[in-house]
C-alpha cells in the first residue's frame, strides 16, 4: 500500500460524519444542560459501540468479497423486502426532515430567504453534488464540511472551557435516577444511521479491497469515531458551561437557534455564528451523505432484486442511483408545503426505530458464517459480545420509541 496514516483517513469519516445530525446535537446539549458533565461516558461508549458496527460492515465487505446488500440476500427475502420498504417510505420522509434542518440553521444566518426556499436550496445542493456519481466530488465537499463543523464546534467548546471549574466534579460516571433511557438514548445517537450500511461502498471508491486493508480500515473506522465522540462531547461541554444549573431548557432542533443566541449573548456574537456554522454542517453533511450512501444501497438492492449485470463498481452510474437521488429530492419537497402525513410519520418512526437492530442482528449473523468468511475473518468472542450489546442496545430503544409513537 506504502501509504501514510493519514492519507487512510476518509470514508470512516464520511459515514460518522453523516450519522451525526442536529438530533444528536440536541441530544449531547440536553445531556450538559440538565446533567452537567455526568454521560460523557455514555458518549464514550457510544462511539465504541458505533465503531463496532462500522467495522463490521467494513470487515464484511473486504473479507467477504461481497456488498452488504448480498450478505443480506443471503439470509432470506424478508431482509430483502425489509430494505426495499424501509428505503422508500424513509427516503420520503427523510429528504424532507433533513434540509428542513439545514434550512432552519441557514434561515437564523440569513433570514430574509424563507425557510420552505432554504430547505428547497439544500435539496437542490444535495442533488447537484451525488446525481452524477462522482466520488471524489462528494468525498472533497464532505471533508471540507467535516472539517467545518469539528472546527466551530470543538473551538467553540474551547472557548467555555474556563467556565467548567466548578462543574468537573459532575463528570463522575454514574446513573441518574430515571435516566436509563436517556442515556442509552444518547449512547444510542452517537453518529450511527442507516449510512453505517454504506462504509463497503465508499471503501470499494477508495480502490480498499481485500484483507490488506483490514488493518488500515480499523485504523479509519476507529480515528473516525474517535473524532465524532470528540465533536459530541464538545457539544455536551457547551451545554453544561453555559446552561447547567440554570433551568434554562433546550428543545428540537429550534433549540439550537436559541442556543446559539445564548452563545453570542455570554461569550461574543461571533460565537453564535460558530455555532450555526457547525449546526449547519452537520445537518448538510447527514444530507449529502444519505443522498449519495443510501442511494448506492438501492442500486445494489435493484441489481440484486433484478439480476442485472450491472457491476458493483458502476452503483453510482446507474438508473437505480439516479433515482433514488432523484426521490430524496423532489417527491419530499411537497411536504415542505402540505406539511407530514401522520400516517407516513408512524410508519417512518417504526422502520426508523428498527434499522440499527436489524443492523446488529445481521451482522451477528454474516460475521459468524462459515459459508462466506474464511475462519480466520470471522467474529472473535469480543466482537460477538459487542455486538449482542448493541443489538440489546437498539433493541430496547425500538421499543421504547415503537411504545411512543402508537401511544
């Protein structure tokens, strides 16, 4: 390979980059605000876990020979059918959510553009960038907005770190009374999304084939998690510093606007702008990364569905990827206007709550299989006992949400 470490850095990051959206921001600034610095372990574990998901696909993919859609063909048509509802019902829906969130954090920047034109803009910019398939297009827009929000975020953390003196005796580790679910919730929003399920495909545009690039691969996987618990715990230090002990409260992703208000009212008014910025691109990045990962999902899913003859290395050239970017965009914009169907929004709840588990389950499945991995390639009992933890993890978090939503 005779490549430097840090050259290996790159889809690791994309795919954390992209789990980490404005819900997880709310997430870690809810954890200071109420906790002080009480769940930076649960942050911590968070990502240990995320990395052990990450790696699996990864793992997956180079040993294997195989994209994860076919290790999930393998184990029966209802993983098959599973996916190709999940991706169209939540396509739908999530090209909506997600530029409503870029544009709420470009709408505080900049408001005399409507929010409705803002959310249009970015699924117009989402669009533009992964409708053509090029790679290294995508991957240079992404590390220049992973770059942007690591620095406004983490330097705004820097900024307050003065005025957490008093506050470091929180960081004890322990369990609040009637926080359990809070806290798997948080370790539970730790960069992890349906995109994980893509890491084989952008290691596969990276020329990472094999089992020489196992190694380079944990090292990829691990230094991008090790950034997004960073990143996070920044988040939860912001919260804590400034609003910890106040009874001031922090709410969806509205909230974030007013926080960063706060931001510029205690610290200086570029201070709020740092903050935007690094809303926005971690909303922007979660778009353009559904925009190109899940849509190379669905062209495999299509390949495989269909048994065309198109090669894994030309997903991102064909009509199936096309389309999906193309159903990301347009079809969600009209929820911009008519507002979201309950309906549609249970049934996106319900799939959404399930992917992470079926994630869990099916890697425990492919990474324990001797019809595809060689022995040497298979789960050691670390690994199998992470997973199970995760899929215990995911498990009980689908039902609390799936109690929620039919509640």
């Amino acid at each position: 390979m005779g490549k430097s470490k840090w050259t290996m850095i790159g889809p690791g990051l994309i795919v954390a980059a992209t789990g980490v959206g404005a819900g997880d921001l709310v997430a870690a600034l809810v954890a200071g605000t109420n906790y002080g610095l009480v769940f930076m372990w649960a942050i911590i574990v968070g990502a240990v876990f995320k990395f052990v998901l990450n790696e699996g696909v990864g793992r997956w993919h180079l040993l294997s020979g195989k994209t994860i859609f076919e290790g999930w063909q393998s184990m029966g048509k209802w993983a098959s059918v599973y996916f190709g509802v999940y991706a169209i019902i939540w396509g739908f829906v999530y090209g909506a959510a997600g530029t409503s969130s870029c544009a709420l954090a470009m709408s505080a920047m900049i408001p005399s553009i409507p929010l409705w034109a803002w959310a249009v803009i970015h699924g117009l910019a989402g669009f533009a960038i992964t409708w053509s398939g090029r790679f290294q297009l995508f991957e240079r827009v992404m590390n220049v907005l992973v770059g942007l929000m690591f620095v406004t975020v983490v330097g705004s953390a820097l900024l307050v770190l003065p005025q957490l003196d008093d506050l470091w005796q929180t960081a004890v580790p322990e369990l609040p009374k009637g926080s359990l679910l809070y806290a798997l919730g948080l370790i539970g929003g730790v960069g992890g999304s349906i995109t994980m399920a893509s890491y084989g495909y952008w290691l596969q545009e990276n020329g990472w084939k094999g089992r020489a690039y196992v190694s380079p691969m944990r090292y990829d996987s691990a230094v991008a998690y090790i950034v997004t618990a960073i990143f996070t715990l920044s988040l939860l230090i912001l919260g804590a510093a400034l609003l910890y002990g106040t009874n001031t409260s922090i709410s969806g992703e509205q909230g974030l606007v007013s926080f960063a208000s706060i931001m510029g009212n205690e610290l200086h008014p570029a201070a709020r702008w740092l903050f935007l910025l690094g809303f926005w691109s971690a909303s922007f990045t979660s778009v353009i990364g559904v925009w190109n990962g899940v849509s190379y999902l669905f062209a495999d899913f299509v390949r495989n569905m269909r048994k065309t003859s198109v090669g894994t290395e030309a997903l991102n050239q064909s009509k199936a990827f096309r389309f999906y970017v193309f159903w990301l965009t347009f079809p969600p914009m009209l929820l911009h206007f008519i507002g979201k169907p309950v309906g549609l929004i249970i049934v996106y709840g319900a799939l959404g709550a399930l992917f992470m588990p079926f994630l869990a389950v099916t890697l425990l499945y492919l990474l324990n299989s001797k019809k595809t991995l060689p022995d040497e390639g298979r789960n050691h009992w670390l690994s199998n006992a992470l997973l199970a933890l995760c899929l215990a993890l995911f498990a009980v978090l689908s039902i609390n949400e799936l109690i929620r939503l039919f509640a």
